[in-house]
C-alpha cells in the first residue's frame, strides 16, 4: 500500500518513492 506524505508517496515495499502527487489531480 502507499501513503501520502508531505506530497511523496511512500511505498512500504519499494521504501521512499519521490514522485508528484496526482491523486487529486
């Protein structure tokens, strides 16, 4: 699962994913 934070997805199986937050696009 992936959850938002401070505008990153974190990833628990991939760690810290810096990626744009388009969920609400």
């Amino acid at each position: 699962m992936a959850d938002v934070v401070e505008g990153e997805v974190v990833d628990s199986s991939a760690g810290q994913v810096s990626l744009t937050v388009d969920l609400t696009g």
